[in-house]
C-alpha cells in the first residue's frame, strides 16, 4: 500500500518577505516585493524591475552565524536558509557535524538556471585573463546544478537521495512531486523538497531579449508584475527559494510533528511540443491531461477542488492557462474554483517559484484563507466571464480543504499538486 505523505515543516525565502509569519503576513496584505534595481538600467535592459530578496546577508548571519562560510552563491545561499528554515519548522534537530548520516532523510532542491553569476564574474573572466589557477577550490560547487543539494545534503547529514532536479519554471513544484514520490513509494521517510534561483542579470537577460518581462512599469515597480491583467506587458523576474518537509505519515504522527496538510495527488507530464505546444508555449492536451491525473490520483472529483494556484506569469498566456483549468475540471465561470496568483507580488522565481507558491497555498489551507492577487484590477478580456472567482482581496475561507497548485515550464512540461487539509484516519 502507497504511503500518506504530509508537510510538517517550511521554509521561504521570499523577494516581499523571509521567514514563515512575515510571508503569511505579506501574502495577506498584497505586500509586493518588486523593486527598481539599477544594476538592470545600467545594463540598458528593458525591464529594470526584479523581485530579489532585501538584506539577505543579514539573513544568513541570522541563520548560521556571522562566523559561518561564505554561503558562495545567492541560489545555494538562498536554499541553504530556507531549507534550515522548513528543518527547523518541522521540529527536527540540526545534526552535528560529527553525527552520522541520516540514511532516512534526504533531498530533491532544484534550480531553474544555476550559477550565471559565478560564470559570468568570476569563470569566464579570470580563464579569458589565463588565471585558472586562481579560480579556488570551491568553483565547481558554486557552478554545478547539484551544488544546492549537496550543499543542503552536507548541512543536514542527509544520507537518502540527494539531487538536484531542473525543469525550467516547473521546477519547484516537480521537486516536492518527485520527493513525495518516493516517500510515498517507501523508499525514504523524509524528504527536504524545494527549489531555489539566485538574482542575477546573466540570468534575466535572455529573457529580456526574448521580451517576454515587464517593461512598461519600470517607474512603478510594485504594479508591474500584472497576472490576468489587461495590461498585462511580460512578467518580472524574480529570485528566492521555497523549501518543504514531507514525510510518510507514520513517520510524523510518531514523533508528533504538526502537519500543514497532506499531499494526496500528484502528476507530471509533457506536451510533447505537439499541437499548439512548443519550446515556449504549452500543449492545452498535456496541461489538461496533467490536472486530470493529479486529481486522479488524489481520488477526488474536479468539484473538489476549491481554490487554485495558478502558475500564471503575467505574459499571453494566462487566459489560456484558464481555458484549460476549465477544460480539465469542466467547469465554466459560474462554479470555478477561486484562483490566485503569488507572482502579482513576488514575480516570477522560475526555478523557485514553484516551491515558494506551494508554501503559500499549502499556508492558506493551514490558516483558511485565500491571498490576493494583485494588480489585476482590469482583468484581460478573455478571463472576463471568471472575474468573480479571481481573488484580488484576501478572503478569510476556513472551510477551505482543497487547493491545486500547477507549474508550467519551458519545453513544455507541466506538474500539478493536489494539496488538501489532513484528515485523521
């Protein structure tokens, strides 16, 4: 028998707020943390606004400690602190340095696009001027897409899988599926599960060439990140990470660790790059088939889902997003479920934004309410008919049981979560 896989601990590193409490807080309030940032003006990019952590240095000294190792880059940096952080919430002890292995616990902590930063300041130049010798010891780890999970496997002594996943802006979210699929399949009894994305212009800059961000809101940074909006214009860019604790439930109840809410469907798919589909663009086939197998699996009906978190970005493609939320759960404008969307205050974390955004739902189910979406004050035309189900004020919900959260990414991957409030039994 597959086991029951629950979420007893979190941890978010957030662009509007860091930590459990001012997160919820600032989901509550519509809090943005979009700013100016002149680094990106000076670059002459388009888009000059980001969503990127305040004071992060502060943070990490908090953590672990002013005398603590150079955190190396802002993607380990910033997984290192929320996985510490989602440890930590689920009541387990930091192991020593000199204890053994956890042979039971383990992580899957992905990221969209790993070390830009480190490559483009230090690698690149530093080869091109014929000092290889002068790169350092650490140079590989702060550049390798599994630096963040090594680095989170050596903090925590984890002994069980450890890897990296990366699957563009479905990241996150594949990271807490694959993790709970093997807890679910006994092979593990613990997983630290997440993603995480650092700030960086070497990052962003493909994107902006792309002209798929935000542009025309650069002298009003808080309203440009316009999920469902008319005036929608790209999205933002953001940085941070998202972490998660979930384990079987036997495992939780015996050490009597609160649980936020269970895991009970899960499904990841790919359109193939057919029929509509492309590099950039969705297959509605394979979203559609992507939401039906979660709820599948969750064993419940479309009907049952009350609230959704949508990926929805703020570019072309959020109206379709909601013709194929409908599709999937045949249901029209008059009995949708509530929708939302935390990129309207954080932008958009791509390989973080997954795993930050599931911390957010699965904090609304655990406190009954369901956060705002900003900005969307016009709704774009074709999600006119669904504007009474988008939340853009935060509304007290406490018989809120279940919400779906879905990812999609480049090449045209796609996961979806069921996510629903523990019941004993």
């Amino acid at each position: 028998m597959k086991k029951r896989v629950v979420i007893t601990g979190m941890g978010v590193v957030s662009p509007n707020a860091v930590g459990l409490d001012n997160f919820e807080k600032a989901l509550r309030s519509g809090k943005s943390g979009i700013r100016f940032i002149p680094e990106l003006e000076n670059l002459k990019f388009s888009c000059q606004i980001g969503g990127v952590p305040e004071n992060f240095e502060k943070t990490w000294a908090d953590c672990f400690g002013s005398g603590q190792p150079s955190y190396q880059s802002d993607n380990i940096g910033y997984a290192a602190v929320a996985a510490m952080a989602a440890w930590n919430d689920a009541g387990l002890p930091r192991p020593e340095d000199d204890d053994p292995a956890d042979w039971d616990s383990g992580t899957i902590f992905g990221c969209g696009i790993c070390g830009m930063e480190t490559i483009a300041k230090t690698v690149v130049p530093k080869i091109n001027d014929g000092k290889v010798r002068r790169l350092g010891s650490q140079i590989v780890e702060r550049v390798m897409s599994s630096g963040i999970s090594a680095y989170i496997g050596g903090l925590l002594g984890l002994g069980n899988q450890v890897t990296s996943n990366s699957s563009a802006c479905s990241t996150g979210t594949e990271a807490i599926i694959d993790a709970a699929g093997r807890i679910r399949a006994g092979l593990a009894k613990r997983m630290v599960a997440g993603g995480s994305e650092g700030a960086s212009p070497y990052t962003w800059a493909g994107f902006d060439s792309m002209r798929v961000l935000s542009r025309k809101f650069n002298d009003q940074p808080e309203k440009g990140s316009r999920p469902m909006s008319a005036t929608a214009c790209g999205f933002v860019p953001g940085a941070g990470a998202g972490a998660l604790v979930i384990e079987d439930l036997e495992t939780a109840l015996a050490r009597g660790a609160r649980i936020y809410s269970e895991i009970t469907g899960a499904m990841v798919n790919c359109g193939g790059q057919r029929s509509g589909g492309s590099m950039t663009a969705p297959n509605p086939e394979g979203v559609i088939r992507c939401i039906q197998g979660a709820i599948k699996e969750a064993g419940i009906t479309p009907d049952e889902i009350d609230a959704i978190s949508g990926h929805l970005t703020a570019t072309f493609a959020d109206p379709y997003e909601i013709k194929n939320w409908s599709a999937a759960l045949k249901r029209g404008p008059d009995n949708f479920p509530y929708i939302n969307s935390a990129k309207s205050m954080i932008g958009h974390c791509l390989g973080a934004a997954g795993a930050i955004e599931t911390a957010a739902a699965v904090l609304e189910l655990h406190k009954g309410f369901i956060h705002p979406s900003v900005n969307c004050e016009d709704v774009h035309p074709n999600i006119e008919p669904f504007t009474g189900r988008v939340a853009r004020t935060c509304m007290d919900y406490p018989e809120l049981k279940t919400i779906a959260k879905a990812s999609f990414g480049f090449g045209d991957v796609n996961s979806c979560l069921i996510l629903q409030k523990y019941e004993h039994g």
